[in-house]
C-alpha cells in the first residue's frame, strides 16, 4: 500500500535551480510532522561569520540554539513553519547543526 505524503513549502524546480547558481550548494532540511505530512525548507550554506557564531555557541552546548541561529541567517526558503512552530522548528534547528562542516586536520610541531 503506497500511502501519498504532503510535503509542505516544496519549491518549484526552476527555484531550486536559482537558488542553486545564487548560491551553490544548497541543502533540503525536512521534518516528519505527523504520519503523511512532512515539513520542508531550504538552506544555503553558511559562510564565515555564520559558521564562527554557531561554532561559538556550540561550543557552549548551546545546540538548539546553533540551530535557529543557522537556520535564520541560512533560510532561503519553504514552509514557514519551521521557524515559527515550536515543535517544528526544534526538530529542524537539531538537524540544521549538521550544516557547519568541519575537515579533519593535523598539528604537528617542528
């Protein structure tokens, strides 16, 4: 039994391709809302001073925070809901942690 989702805030396919040459990379952040519908919004990535503050809080243990700071200053798009609704926009901000990268480095002294 295939069973139909509600996805809400899917852009059209020409907006993603805007966004995609205004911005590069772009990622679809979605929350499973109840059963049948889900949640969705687009991010850009964040450039230095975002990523420097969210790495700031995180350090903090300020996670959902991080994640609201990211998704408001990343947002390019979607269901609004995902920064207005508490439940929501929790799921969403946990999640849109994973947007600061970092690659594995080493230090070696001379």
């Amino acid at each position: 039994m295939n069973k139909k989702v509600l996805v809400v805030g899917e852009p059209t396919a020409e907006q993603v391709k805007a966004w995609k040459k205004e911005h590069g990379d772009i990622v679809r952040i979605c929350v499973n809302v109840k059963e049948g519908e889900q949640s969705v919004g687009y991010l850009k990535s964040p450039g230095r001073d975002v990523s420097a503050r969210a790495m700031s809080m995180f350090t903090q243990q300020k996670v959902l925070e991080t994640g609201e700071f990211i998704i408001q200053n990343c947002w390019l798009g979607g269901d609004e809901r995902i920064k207005n609704d508490e439940k929501i926009s929790m799921a969403a901000a946990v999640e849109a942690n994973r947007l600061i990268e970092f690659l594995e480095a080493t230090l070696e002294k001379l």
